[in-house]
C-alpha cells in the first residue's frame, strides 16, 4: 500500500487586501502590481518568474488574447453589484453564459452514441477525439462544452491519444482557450490538460515548447489575485501543474528554481498562497502535500541518477534546503491538526506521509519555532489520539471477514509509527 511513506507539506502567504491598499489604476501600459494591491477584472495580467513581478495592463480593441498569457477575469457568479458599461464591454464573451434548453441543446446520452458510432466505423480513438474537438469549439453553451470536454479527457488519460493530440496541436488550441472562458470552462480543460500530461514525457515536452508551464502559473496566479477567489479553478491549476512536473525537472527549475532578486521562486509563492485562500479545503491541500512530497521523493532518489543534467536541475532547486527556508517545516506540523483532515481517511494518510517526508528535512526549532517543548506535547497528544482510533478500527476490520482491506488500519499504524519518529526523533533516549 503506502509502506514506503511518501508526500509534503506547506505553509501560506496570501494576498492580502487591505483597506489602506490602492487599488490598481490600469492604463493601456503594463504596469507593475504592488503586492497585496487589488486589481479589477477585466484586465490582462502576466507573471515573471525571474523577477517576481506581476504586470497588468487593460485589454486593447485590437489586442489578440492569445498573446497574452492571461486575462483577469472576475467570476460573474462571485461579483457584488452590477458591470459597468466599461466591464461589460471588456467582460462580455466571459461572463457566464445561460444554459440552452431548447431543442437545439443535445443531452449527454445522445453525444455519447454519436461518438461511440463513430469509433465503430472509424476503429480509431483519435478519429472520436478529433469529432469531440470539432464539436467542442461548435458549442453554444457551457453545458455542452463541459460535457464533451469530460468525453475528451476520459480518452486523454490513453497514452498514444494524448501524444497525438499534443502533436496535431489541439492540446495547444485547448490550452489557449482559457483566457477566454468561463471558470466551469476552465476547470474542463485543466481536467483535460492534466489527464494528457500525466506520466506522459513526450506531451510534456510539446507542450513545454508551447508555454503550457507559463499559462498554467499564470492562471493560477490570476486567481490568487481575485477579491473573490475561485477555489475550483485554483485546485484544477494546481492539479494540472502537478501532472505537468512530476519527474520533469526542466519545467521544476522554472517554477522552483532562483529568482534573479533574490525572492522566493514562483512555485513556492503559489503554494503557500494556495494553502492560505484554501483553509477549509481539504482536497487542495491534499493535493499541495502530494505535490512537494512527490518532488522531495524524485530530490532524494537523485543520488542514484546517471542524468548529469537532470542531477544538476535537481540541485538547482534544493528542494531539502528550500522547505525549511520558506517554512514548510511549521506548515506541516500545523497541518496535523487540521480539522478538515481527519474527515477524510484518504486526506489524512497523505498528509501523515507527507509531514513524515518534510519533517526529516527539519529540525527541531524549524518543527516547532514558537515552543518547542509546548509543541511537542500538542504533537503527542494528537499522535496518541489516532492510534487509539486506529487500533479501535484495526480490531474491527480483523474481527469482519467482509472487510476487502482488512489491512488498511495495520499499514495506518505503520505509516503513523513513521511519522512519530520523524516527528520527535529529537527527544529519543
């Protein structure tokens, strides 16, 4: 199961928007954005990953979207108050759009057996992809987009449908649409994005060459910046990334790697922003502590590496160095006691691995910088809490033949045997 106890953890930084902070005056010049400054919507927004800086601009007449790495677009649905005539004339094609319900609108069931007729006349899973692309950029309305966007990714997860996809250029097309979208939108194709990109090393170089990793973080960090903040875009940002730099360490030393003014790199920010806008959202932080966890797993195994150039990336980001240094290692205790955690068994068993991973790259007053000895008494206490819970269900699940996993609270108290150690290590005598 999870013998091996992986996975991360991490702390936050937000953008926070203070009552004494200007707002962002935009002109048709980019300007820079202080930190924490609000910014309206409707404007074209990039991000420096050398510099730090985040830029923003309004949208010229002429202006082609597709040269720009993102648009600022404030969710409709999330707005207090009405658009100006200015808004809607800048915000038009991306507010939300009303569901077609006349007959023109085909159900679900209905595009599914148009497309599995096609796969039977043209014994090709591409021919069904190339269809579904067609009928996605014909589409009136969200509901439909959605529908055959989730039609598209079911096929993408395919390795060989995935790397045609990307070679033919619609992974581009896709990728260059979400500017312009609406968020439910949005969420489609980062679903699509991501199922292409996992473990697909080919993808991921084509789309690397096409900026995929720039629009990804750009997006993300658009969001970050919204006064409302939509925590589903965020998490499907964050889900495709993940899927896009796990064990392609070019694509980490952009994100993770130094920045020219000494800052923390961009990746690092996204993270710990990305945990503070997503307090009570177990999934996202789950996902966050996957990330960094599987990252400090692929910097550990670099010893055994005969990739002179992926071991040299790798160094570059010191990752080991780096968590400490931006205060993951105090993120991942907190996250311990996150109620939002405990609710579910998955999030919890990723979080333990992933605090057992960071902590061994910590020490003592990294773990627990206000009160060490206050700290580590909260930690036992909590430690002690679960293994009762999982020695009560580890009795159960022995005492019930039908349990399929009969062993999952057995490799529970294993996984949590691991992270005590890591955890108070200090204090053995």
């Amino acid at each position: 199961m999870f013998r091996t106890c992986c996975t991360l953890g991490v702390l936050c930084l937000v953008v926070v928007f203070s009552s004494n902070q200007r707002e962002f005056i935009p002109t048709h010049e980019w300007q820079v954005v202080q930190p924490g400054q609000p910014v309206p919507a409707g404007l074209h927004v990039r991000f420096d990953f050398v510099t730090g800086q985040t830029q923003a601009k309004l949208m010229d007449d002429n202006d082609n979207s597709e040269n720009y790495a993102a648009v600022l677009v404030q969710n409709p649905k999330m707005v207090n108050g009405d658009f100006t005539s200015s808004d809607k004339k800048y915000n038009s094609h991306k507010m939300d759009v009303k569901l077609d319900t006349s007959r023109t609108f085909r159900p679900y069931s209905e595009l599914r057996k148009d497309y599995k007729e096609i796969l039977k006349i043209a014994g090709s899973e591409s021919a069904v992809l190339n269809k579904l692309f067609t009928d996605f950029e014909k589409s009136k309305n969200d509901k439909e987009s959605l529908l055959i966007l989730e039609e598209m990714g079911d096929l993408l997860r395919k390795y060989d449908n995935a790397v045609d996809f990307a070679e033919n250029g619609k992974l581009t097309i896709l990728m260059n649409r979400l500017p312009l979208v609406s968020s439910d939108v949005k969420i489609g194709i980062l679903s699509c994005l991501a199922a292409a990109l996992q473990s697909n090393p080919p993808v991921k170089e084509k789309m690397y060459t096409a900026g995929l990793l720039d629009k990804l973080a750009q997006l993300w960090h658009q969001e970050l910046l919204l006064p409302k903040i939509d925590s589903s875009v965020i998490g499907y940002s964050l889900l495709a990334t993940s899927a896009f730099i796990r064990n392609y360490p070019s694509a980490q030393k952009n994100l993770f790697g130094p920045r020219a003014d000494g800052d923390m790199p961009a990746g690092y920010n996204l993270l710990k922003r990305t945990l503070e806008v997503a307090v009570d959202d177990a999934k996202i932080k789950s996902r966050v502590f996957a990330l960094l966890g599987d990252l400090l797993q692929e910097y550990n195994s670099t010893g055994n590496a005969n990739d002179s150039t992926n071991l040299n990336q790798y160094e570059l980001i010191k990752l080991a160095d780096n968590l400490p240094k931006y205060g993951f290692c105090q993120a991942a205790v907190r996250s311990l006691f996150d109620p939002s955690m405990w609710r579910s068994n998955s999030h919890r068993q990723r979080t333990m691995q992933a605090v057992m991973l960071i902590s061994n790259v910590c020490d003592q007053h990294q773990l627990y910088p206000s009160d060490e000895a206050v700290g580590r008494r909260q930690i036992e206490r909590l430690l002690n809490q679960w293994r009762e819970e999982f020695v009560r269900e580890h009795e159960k699940e022995q005492k019930d033949e039908t349990e399929l996993d009969s062993g999952y609270y057995a490799e529970m108290l294993h996984l949590l045997d691991c992270l005590q150690h890591s955890l108070l290590r200090f204090y053995v005598h």
